[in-house]
C-alpha cells in the first residue's frame, strides 16, 4: 500500500512515518519551513529517513505545482498544518492558509484520485476552553488555531457527505515525548530545569491535561487505517489528567533541579481543562494507550539528555 505522511518530518509525522515504514510505501511530504518546529529539528527527524526506506517529498500544499510531483496514494494522513496557539493570534492569514487552504488542495487532489482513505489528524483544541466530552460534545474553539482546525474539519467533512469520500477525523490530545515542539511546556519545563534557565508560567498552575505519549498517538493512528469509518470522527488521548503544577514537580524530582519560573496572566486561546473521552476510540478501533504522563516523562527527559549530549 503507497501511504503519504503531510508533515512527516514533524514531531509526530516522524514517529508514524517511521512505524508505517515496516508494513508500507511510505512518503513522508513536508514543506521543511520555519514554523513553531525549526527547520534544523525536521532535518534530524528525517535523517533515517533513506535508509529506512521512506521517501522525502520537499514542498508546500499551499502551491498548485506540488501536486504536480504527487502520485497516487492509497492512503493520505493529513498532519501538516500551522501548530501552536500564541503565534494564531498576530499571524492568523498564515493559518488560514496553512490549515484551512493547503487541506482543501490536499483533498481536491486526493478526490481527483478516486482511490484510497483519508485520514485527518485534527486537535482537542476544537472543543475550547473545556475539553471534557465525547466527539459529539459542542466545538466551541478560541484561537485562531482551533477556528481553523475545526474549518478544516467541517470541509473535509462536506466532501464525505457530497461526494462519500472514505474520510476519517482523529483529534489528538496534547502530545509529549521524544522530538516534542521546542515550545511546548514540557520541553520548555526540562530545558530550564537542564540548563537553569526561568520559565514564564502562564495563569495558577491548575490548568491540565490529558496529556498523550507520542507511541500512544501513532498507535491510535495505526489503528484507524485498519478500523476507523469513514464520516466519523474519534478522540485519541491518554488515560491520564494530571495539572500542570503536579507536571512541575515530578520534573523537579526527574532532573533533580528547583524549575525557577515567574507567572503571567492566562494566555487568550489557552485551554483550562481537557480530558479525553476516548471510549469511541477502544470500542471501534480497539485504541488503548499504554503509556503514563510519569512514565512518558522520564522517557522524554532521557531522549532529551541524550540529545544535549
């Protein structure tokens, strides 16, 4: 089966690009640009990429002649997109670009091929300030990331009920572990406690989260090219809430290190709570993650001394 990875040379574009590589044709597609993941870190990731057999297609879906370079899949997995809250707010064109144009090029492509599945990769950002239901719970976003996630969804969505294109949604919770965006908490919590630098802490600490162990997410993804329905969407998280202030103080006791942090105001767009609702997820695509927020952190943070060394 030919299978293409949009983003594939991020966080966890990489991760799956590499445990699909085994079973699959894998090209992985990426723009390779400067976003809130560095060009640097998506040349590391995809290094191996040759060696384990995984074509490298450098361009943007923004662009008409890209798909000129594309053959046909048998299997799309749409990642790329613009990530990050902060930054949807002073740049949103760029997202309605990236999320929102890019994927409906992307998709008229991929019905032109009139063959395949497609998976989309969405966020529990459309759910809003709370997080807490299942997938028919009210979207309710607030950023300009969130706005344009859920537009993305609701697009390919009207694509599936016109023109019954075989089209999934997956909406990942809060993802961690080894290659983690620089600026993401967790990474910014190890990196100040490694190199004794202070960390801005935005609100009171009790915000939290599901947070997702990044083979956790690769293996809901695997799972749903076998089992998910097209027209259906379905959270992907961890089976465990844990606050930010808990997070800060098992990484204290993890590195040994007093986290020096001052505190700002809630960032606008912020999520207080999210908890994933996952139980669509075990019954139909029979997705159980395995790894803890404990357990997962240790295993960052080891990736992380490694890497610094």
């Amino acid at each position: 089966m030919q299978v293409l990875v949009t983003g594939g040379a991020g966080f966890i574009g990489s991760h799956l690009a590499e445990a699909l590589c085994s079973k699959f044709d894998v090209t992985v597609l990426d723009s390779f640009a400067e976003t809130t993941y560095g060009v640097a870190d998506k040349f590391r990731n995809s290094q191996s990429f040759s060696a384990q057999g995984i074509k490298v297609i450098k361009a943007d879906l923004c662009y008409d002649e890209t798909y000129e370079k594309l053959p046909d899949f048998d299997l799309v997995i749409h990642l790329a997109a613009m990530p990050g809250l902060p930054l949807s707010w002073t740049n949103t064109l760029s997202y309605i670009n990236n999320n929102i144009v890019a994927t409906s090029k992307l998709i008229e492509h991929f019905k032109r091929q009139s063959k395949g599945k497609f998976l989309y990769v969405s966020t529990s950002s459309v759910y809003g300030r709370y997080a807490l239901g299942d997938e028919t719970s009210d979207t309710q976003p607030i950023s300009p990331y969130g706005v344009t996630k859920l537009a993305a969804e609701k697009l390919l969505l009207a694509h599936f009920y016109e023109s019954n294109l075989p089209i999934s949604i997956l909406r990942v919770f809060s993802v961690f572990g080894p290659r983690q965006r620089p600026d993401m908490m967790y990474t910014k919590l190890f990196e100040a406690a490694m190199n004794d630098e202070v960390i801005t802490v935005y609100g009171d600490g009790t915000q939290s989260r599901t947070n997702t162990y990044i083979s956790d997410i690769v293996q809901g993804i695997e799972l749903a090219i076998h089992h998910a329905i097209p027209g259906e969407i379905y959270n992907l998280g961890g089976g465990e809430e844990i606050s930010l202030n808990e997070v800060i103080s098992f990484i204290e006791d993890l590195t040994g290190k007093r986290i020096e942090r001052t505190t700002a105001d809630r960032r606008i767009g912020d999520q207080y709570r999210t908890v994933a609702n996952i139980e669509k997820a075990r019954r139909v695509l029979g997705y159980s993650p395995k790894i803890g927020v404990r357990e997962g952190l240790s295993l960052q943070y080891d990736w992380m001394v490694k890497r610094q060394n």
